[in-house]
C-alpha cells in the first residue's frame, strides 16, 4: 500500500499544494497512491493523538509513505525520529520530496537506525550529567537533598530533573515525549509541571500550537 500523508496547522493553510506535489511526484515514479490521510492539526501534537497514530499502527512490511517534507511528520526532532523509528522497526519506507529523504532498506536507512540509539543514549547522558550537576550545585550551597525521613513522593523518579524539563518544554518537547524519555506516566510528567510550577505561556504551546 502506497499512503500520501498531508497535514495543516490551520483551516487556513490549503492542503490542495501538497496534494499536487504528492501526485506530481508519484507519477514521476510511475506509481499511485493507494490511500489518503488528511488532517488540519498542530505537529506539536503528539502522533498518537492524530490521524497519522492510527496510520502508523495499520502500516506494514514494504507499505509507504510520501508526504511533501519530513516538518509534516512532526515539529520537533524527538517527535520525527520517533516516527521514523516505528516505521523502520515495522520496515516500511517513508518518502518526502522537498528534502528528497527516503527511508527504506539501504545504507541509508542503516546509518539512520544507528544513528537513533546514539542520540537516545547521548541525550539520556546528558540528563544523567545535568541532573548531576544540578545536585552538586545544591549540596554545595547547602541545600538537603532528597526529601524528609517518613515522607513519600509520587515524583521521586523526576526529583532534580526540573531545570532540565524546564529546558525541554522551552525547546518546544511535549509532556507525552518527557514521559518517554524519564520512563514515567505523563499524568505525573504533568503534575510535577503544575507542582513546581515549571511551565510557562510560552511552554504551554508545545502541546497545543503549531
């Protein structure tokens, strides 16, 4: 199955353009697009929360899929990469044709798949050194960490981590996709947000603006 995925920010925004860049492109190649997934929605949200989720989730071995550039998957580098693993891990290929990107079964793909383990791991080093970091400074100024003898927390896992969030939502990263990356339940990503009062009007739009 060939799919051609197109998605808007706004009502505004004519998908008419990408429609005809996609058409345009397939039958350069000589094919046909099987299906259509259309949607008006910010790419700040999550893939699971649109139509593009229930896409990924039927997608199979040798399927593909062309959208005009890589920024309709998603807004955000986390949010793209994501994507492009699910559909590695299931081996159907992803096409664009403004930033001529193919994702399939070569050299490319490959170095693509490594590529996503290096950044997940450097980024899990780096939260592991800011957050040491962000320790040492408070022990060094006298602060006591960890929380009173007695007390339970239901954020121990996030205890420390709140400049680093702090950053993540400033680089415009979802509360859906911290949750993944400190392994815990977005509720709890959120209630810490709201608890230590890390969110700004600005920070608010990466779950909701275009």
């Amino acid at each position: 199955m060939i799919y051609g995925y197109i998605r808007v920010s706004s009502d505004k925004h004519t998908v008419e353009n990408q429609r005809f860049e996609i058409n345009n492109f397939c039958k350069a190649q000589g094919i046909k697009v099987d299906g259509w997934i259309e949607e008006t929605i910010s790419g700040t949200k999550n893939y699971d929360k649109r139509k593009l989720g229930k896409l990924l989730n039927r997608i199979q071995k040798d399927d593909i899929i062309i959208c005009a550039e890589l920024s309709r998957l998603g807004r955000n580098l986390f949010m793209i990469m994501e994507i492009l693993n699910i559909c590695m891990n299931k081996e159907c290929k992803v096409w664009t044709i403004k930033d001529n990107y193919r994702l399939g079964d070569d050299i490319q793909s490959k170095v693509l798949a490594f590529a996503f383990g290096l950044s997940a791991e450097i980024e899990r080093n780096l939260i592991s050194q800011r957050t040491k970091e962000a320790l040492a400074r408070k022990k060094s100024e006298g602060i006591v960490l960890g929380r009173p003898t007695g007390r339970k927390s239901s954020h121990c896992k996030l205890s420390g981590k709140e400049q680093t969030i702090r950053d993540l939502r400033a680089q415009g990263v979802s509360k859906t996709q911290i949750a993944k990356i400190f392994k815990v339940n977005r509720m709890t990503v959120d209630r810490f947000i709201k608890t230590n009062h890390l969110e700004t009007a600005e920070t608010k739009g990466a779950d909701t603006n275009a």
